[in-house]
C-alpha cells in the first residue's frame, strides 16, 4: 500500500471532511490537538495530510504536492485546474450569484461594472451572454461595491442570503450551485489508482447513506 497524501482545507470545511475521513479509517493523530503543525502523518504510513489555505488546495493537487483535496467548486471554477474530479461530498453547499441593489436594474448601453473576487467566473459567465463587462478585482466586502456606487452588481457566494438583505442587495441571478469535491492529481490518479478508488469510494458510499 502507497501512502495518499491529502491536501485539506484550513477552517470548518476541512475539520468537518476530516471527521469523515476519520471515521472511515483514516485518522491521524494530532489533527485536531489545535497544534499549529501544517502536516501530519500516521504511523502506518497510510495517509500524511497537509492543512492549507482553501483557495490554494487545488495547486498543490494539480502541482502533485498532494495526491488528493477537497476544495470547493468555485475554486475549481475559478483556476480550471488539471485535475480530476471524483465526488461531490455534499458539504458546504451555497450558491455562486449575480448580486445588486434592489429594484435596480443596469444600463444595457454601456459595460455591466462587475465586482468580484472570481474574475474567472465572471468573465465566462458574462461571455456566454455576450455582455460586456468591466471587471473590478476585490478581495473581501464585496456587498459595498453596488452600495456606494462602485459597481452595479457583483458576482459573489451567497450562503442564506441574510447579507444581501441587511444591506439592501438581491440575487438577480443564480450562476451554479457550489458544494465541496474530492480531487485528484492525474499522475497519482494512474500511479495511486488502488489507494485513490478505494478512499473515493469510501467517501461516495458515506455520503448516499447521509442524504
């Protein structure tokens, strides 16, 4: 048996995709001593894990630095990675939207000002509709944009919704819904391929028996 390393995310998303894991047969001790560690292996040499910033699981997958992640759609969306994508565990489920002030609607004649951190989705998604746009790169409280006048609508997760509501914004449309995946690296996907499909499986049996 080859060690799998995997690459999880910092935060609840990748505490909670550990607890999975763990009570599958794959734990390790330390990962939840609140150790500031970043890599962890077991003594078995099954599994060594890595914890690392969300936006940043996918690279070290695609890069070959892990075996396999989890990492949520939109980053996936986001850089396009070579990656393979095996299962949608279900979790973190939101949606990625078009965001604006209520009862507003943009002028059609000139470029639609779009503020966002995902540049990428954006861009594609307004491509499709052959709108121009002028993108405006941010990287945190994106629901002030449209308020102060910045942009007309931004492009952005939304969770409940309870944000936009508070401060007077509203999905004007739904883009895609955004849930957790586990990836692969495609040379480990060939070289791993036993050790890979078995954990894949695993997940994708745990998470049809939790719906």
């Amino acid at each position: 048996m080859q060690r799998l390393n995997i690459a999880l995310p910092k935060g609840r998303l990748g505490e909670k995709v550990y607890a999975l894991l763990e009570n599958l047969g794959y734990g390790c001790p330390g990962m939840t001593d609140g150790t500031r560690k970043l890599i962890f292996e077991d003594e078995g040499g099954v599994v060594r894990y890595f914890w690392v910033k969300p936006s940043d699981v996918d690279i070290y997958v695609e890069r070959g630095a892990a075996d396999i992640g989890i990492v949520g759609r939109d980053i996936l969306l986001e850089h396009n990675p070579d990656v393979y994508e095996l299962v949608d565990l279900g979790f973190g489920k939101c949606r990625m939207c078009v965001a604006g002030v209520v009862g507003e609607t943009p002028n059609p004649n000139r470029a639609l000002r779009v503020a966002t951190k995902f540049a990428g989705i954006a861009k594609e998604h307004y491509a499709a509709k052959s709108r121009e746009i002028d993108i405006i790169k941010l990287s945190g409280s994106i629901e002030l944009a449209p308020i102060l006048g910045m942009s007309d609508v931004i492009v952005d997760i939304v969770e409940t919704g309870s944000t936009l509501k508070e401060n007077n914004l509203e999905v004007k449309e739904t883009i895609c819904d955004i849930s957790a995946r586990l990836i692969a690296n495609k040379a480990a996907y060939r070289f791993k391929n036993e050790e890979v499909a078995a954990l894949a499986e695993k997940i994708r049996k745990a998470v049809a028996e939790n719906k």
